[in-house]
C-alpha cells in the first residue's frame, strides 16, 4: 500500500508539474499577445476649414487663440507644412488618401474622387481595414468631391449628418450659416425669386448669394446657434459612445469657420477692437510677377455685400476694396477663428473629462491659407506663402512637445498616424511619414514641399510651386500641362521665384534676375526630379487615363 501510495504521488507529481509548466507556457503565450498586440492609441483628427497660421502658438500676437495655444503646449508643431492644392476639394481628397492631386484627378469642386479612382484607399478606410471604428462629422470631404454618404467606404459608422437636436430649441437650425432675421427673410424671397426663374442647384444657390447673403454677421447668440457649434456639442456625444466600443476609434471633425460668410456669435468679434486691425502690409502685384499668379476672389465676390464696393483691373490681379471693409473681413476672419479655438477646446475637454487623453492621437490642421489683403488677393486659390502654408500639431501619447520647421506636406499625414498607430505603411502613398521629426525635432524627411493650382481660359495653364526652407519657384505650364507627361521647359510659358530670407513679403519676383540664377536652377532640377518620380507613380493612376482622354 505504501509502494502503491508513493507511485501514485510521484505520477501526481508529475502531472502537476505538467499541469505548472502548462499555465506558465499559458501566461507567456498570453503576455507574448499583449507585447506583441497592444492597445493602439485612438485618433481624434481635426480639420478647420480656410485656416492658416494665424494662431498664437505660431507667434501671431493678435489672434486670440488660447485652446489652440494650449494644446500646442503639449503637442509638435509643424511651422512649415504646405497644402497640394489650394481649395477645400482638392486639397482634402489629397491628404485624406496620402495622393497628390494629379494621382486623384480631383482639381476642382465638381469632380467626384472615386468616379476618378474607384479603388483609391482613403486614410478612414485604411484605419477601418485595420480594426477600427471610424467615423465623421462636419466638413471632413468636401461634399462635392465625394458620395452623398461622404465616401461611405471609409466609414464603420455611417457619416454623421446634420442633426436639430443640437441646436437651441428656440432658433432650430440654422439656414446657410446665418442667424439675422433680415438676412433670413431676405434668403426666403430670392429662393422664391430663383425657384419662379427656373433656376436650381448651384445657380439657384449662386443667385441667392449675391442678392441676399452678406460676408458677414454678428450677433448675440450661443455657439451653438451656428452649424459648428452644433456639430462640435454632436461631437461630445459620438465621443462617449464611440469611448464604450471595444475597438480603437478614428473620429474625424470638421469645422468649417473660418471660411465664409464670417457669422460667428458676436462674443468672438468683441474680442478685437478694429481700430487695431492693420491692413496687410503688401497690397500690390509682386514686381515682375505674371497676371496668371492672381485671380479675381470669385468666392468672395459672390456675397451680395461685395459687388457694389469691389473693383478689378484688366492689368492686374486681385481685387480693390474699400479700406473699412478690408478691416471688417480681417476683424471677421479673426472673430472666426476664435470662435473655432473655442470649439476646438471644448473638444479637447471632452477627451480630457472621459478619460481618452492619455490614448488618443489629435491631429488637428487646416486645409489650405487664405489671403487677407496680401497682394490685393482674397480668399485661397494661388500658390502663394498666405494660400498654401497651413498649421499642423500632432500630440501623440509618449512623443515630448516641441516645434519644429522642418519642410512637411498635408499628405504626409496619413502616412504619420499610420506609423504612430503601429499599421504598416501602404505603399502606394505618396506622402512621407514625419515621425522621424515628431522623435527627433532635428530631423527632416524632404528638400522641399510642392502645392500646385490651375488657371487660364478652360483651366488649361497649370502652376506647379516648389517650396524649399528658403525660396519659392512655381512654373506656370500651357497645353493643359499635368505630370502624367515627362517635363520640358518648353512647357513654361511664366514663372516665380521668392526669396523669404530677402523678401518674406513676395515682392520681387526674382525669376529672371541673373543674381539667382544658380538658384533658379537648383530649385528647376528639384522639380524636374519630382516629375520624374511622378511620372512613374501616375502610371496606375486612373487619372491618367482620363485626363489623357481629354486631351
């Protein structure tokens, strides 16, 4: 019996042994997972319609921007980073897929991305196919350049619309951006006016414009009375329940001040006296400049406030205004973005108040300048420093504050979240990755940046920019010129070339001056190298093909 007892504890021994070894190779292979599979970080990516670097953190004294500033404080702030393209369309099409706009084929405000390039991978899409949840509120896409679901292959949750219940039970909706009684009246009778011509669509909403909507507005009523500011207290409520999802989030919100018309509560135009305001220091063509570079602010000439003060020249571009109206859509430009900082901080709040902070990933940029005087030009559409530069600050969880100027480009950041997320980096994109910046703030990942814009009688004259850290060269392109063909100078019928060291103000055109000449042709082989690069990339563009079409 004690024989018997002794082999069976010693076989029992061994079988907890087994047993032992088996919960330990259990507990490792549990712990490998956990190394090798961690909780990836959400992300928060805001977009702010029209707005350049006119914040505090980027060393303007007069804006009043303090969440912004803030939240600079902990985060990397890219103080040279450019735009593809200098409107909503193209330049959102551009760095929500990480492809220039000659690969989208998007250069305008009519074309649809995917009836382009049907199997284009957006940056939402991408973070869906990688196991998170993905959704969208506000003016991510420009509407016009995707499906009415909002390109709804880049969405786990369809794209939030509009919603009543955020704004103030009394006022209901706001209807096309504005509040003012008048203003609102005015809008019913030209509706009624267009709908009895025939009129529908874009004419119909052009006609109702320039008869009935100003630039501006201001009056007395909550943030939320206005489109953003119910989008943003939509926003708080799309955190919580996307917070109780198992899986990462991407959360895309888009605030569309300060873009046109400026109607914003009247708290935020009290902020700034306009007596202080100052006109932009150069209002004239740059010397020597081609009229090609200029246009006529179309945009703004349609609110019915513009036509009868604005003037043009047949000679020269951009557009006169009377000096207190240049002060008022400065003031108004301001008011805006202080109204959008505070959207921005109530945001931030919420991150703060469910306790996502510390794991989500906030992008928040703009998605092309805007001119205010400079050169007697309004609104984007140039290649210009005012129209191209935008800001862009990361803050992502382990990754130490700080600035940084190296040369960035708005289609650098789909590769980055990519790369700060832990997913691998598709490789058709034709952006770079800036992390290599964002742990090293000496660092810098390209020689110069590139923005283009189209011009001329049927667009057919091409400007494309080369920005490097200190000069500026664009090429102004005949024959409907895309990069889709080899270069050759005989396609260059104007150029620019800008010294910002010399002249941070763009008033020489140094193009033709035999004292830049070796630097006109550094900054020319630049571009001939990214064209060559380009040439190749576009191949599989189904761009290609359809602008070769149109020939």
């Amino acid at each position: 019996m004690n024989k018997q007892f002794k082999i069976a504890t010693k076989i029992l021994g061994k079988m907890i042994n087994v047993f032992l070894v088996l919960i330990v190779l259990s507990c490792q292979n549990t712990f490998a997972q956990i190394v090798e599979e961690p909780t990836k970080p959400n992300v928060l990516f805001i977009i702010v319609d029209d707005l350049k670097p006119i914040l505090g953190c980027y060393g303007d004294p007069f804006v009043k921007t303090p969440n912004i500033d803030r939240f600079a404080k902990e985060g990397v702030v890219f103080t040279n980073t450019y735009c593809q393209q200098a409107v909503c369309g193209p330049s959102r099409a551009s760095f929500l897929t990480g492809m220039r706009p000659d690969y989208t084929g998007v250069w305008d405000l009519e074309t649809e991305m995917r009836n382009i390039n049907p199997e284009i991978l957006s940056m939402p899409q991408f973070f869906k196919q990688n196991g998170y949840i993905t959704a969208g509120i506000g003016k991510v896409f420009d509407s016009r350049s995707v499906d009415e679901n909002i390109d709804k292959p880049s969405w786990s949750i369809p794209f939030y619309k509009k919603s009543n219940d955020y704004y103030p039970k009394e006022m209901g909706k706001a209807k096309g951006r504005y509040r003012g009684v008048k203003v609102l009246e005015e809008i019913e009778i030209y509706e009624k006016i267009g709908g009895a011509k025939g009129l529908t669509g874009k004419e119909l909403s052009n006609f109702i414009k320039i008869n009935a909507k100003p630039s501006v507005e201001s009056l007395d009523i909550p943030d939320n009375a206005y489109i953003d500011g119910a989008t943003v207290l939509h926003s708080k409520d799309i955190l919580k329940v996307l917070k109780e999802n198992a899986k990462p989030f991407f959360f895309a919100v888009g605030i569309t001040k300060p873009h046109l018309p400026f109607a914003v509560p009247k708290k935020y135009w009290d902020l700034y006296n306009r007596d202080e305001i100052q006109l932009a220091e150069f209002r004239e063509n740059a010397n020597n400049s081609p009229l090609v570079a200029y246009h006529g602010a179309g945009e703004l000439y349609k609110y019915a406030d513009i036509p009868p003060i604005a003037s043009f020249s047949d000679v020269k571009g951009g557009m006169e205004l009377p000096f207190d109206k240049q002060k008022e859509l400065i003031h108004g430009y301001y008011a805006s973005v202080s109204y959008a900082d505070a959207l921005i901080g109530k945001l931030i709040s919420t991150l703060v108040s469910l306790n996502l902070k510390d794991n989500t990933i906030v992008t928040i940029i703009g998605d092309h300048g805007w001119h205010l005087g400079d050169h007697n030009l309004w609104c984007k559409h140039s290649n210009f420093e005012q129209a191209t530069r935008i800001p862009m600050i990361f803050k992502i969880p382990g990754i130490k504050a700080s600035k940084t100027s190296a040369l960035a480009e708005a289609v650098d950041i789909f590769p980055t979240l990519c790369d700060a997320t832990g997913i691998k980096i598709p490789e058709q994109l034709q952006g770079v990755s800036l992390m290599p910046i964002l742990k090293e703030i000496k660092s810098k990942v390209k020689d110069y940046a590139v923005s283009q814009y189209r011009r001329g009688k049927n667009m057919r004259t091409f400007g494309y920019s080369i920005r490097t850290e200190r000069f500026r060269l664009t090429l102004w392109m005949k024959d409907f010129y895309r990069l889709y063909k080899p270069f050759d100078e005989g396609y260059i019928v104007s150029g620019e070339l800008y010294d910002y060291d010399n002249d941070p103000l763009e008033t020489e055109n140094y193009y033709n001056n035999k004292e830049y000449v070796s630097v006109k042709k550094e900054l020319l082989d630049y571009f001939a190298e990214y064209a060559k690069q380009q040439n190749e990339e576009l191949k599989t563009s189904k761009a290609n093909r359809v602008y070769t079409k149109n020939l």
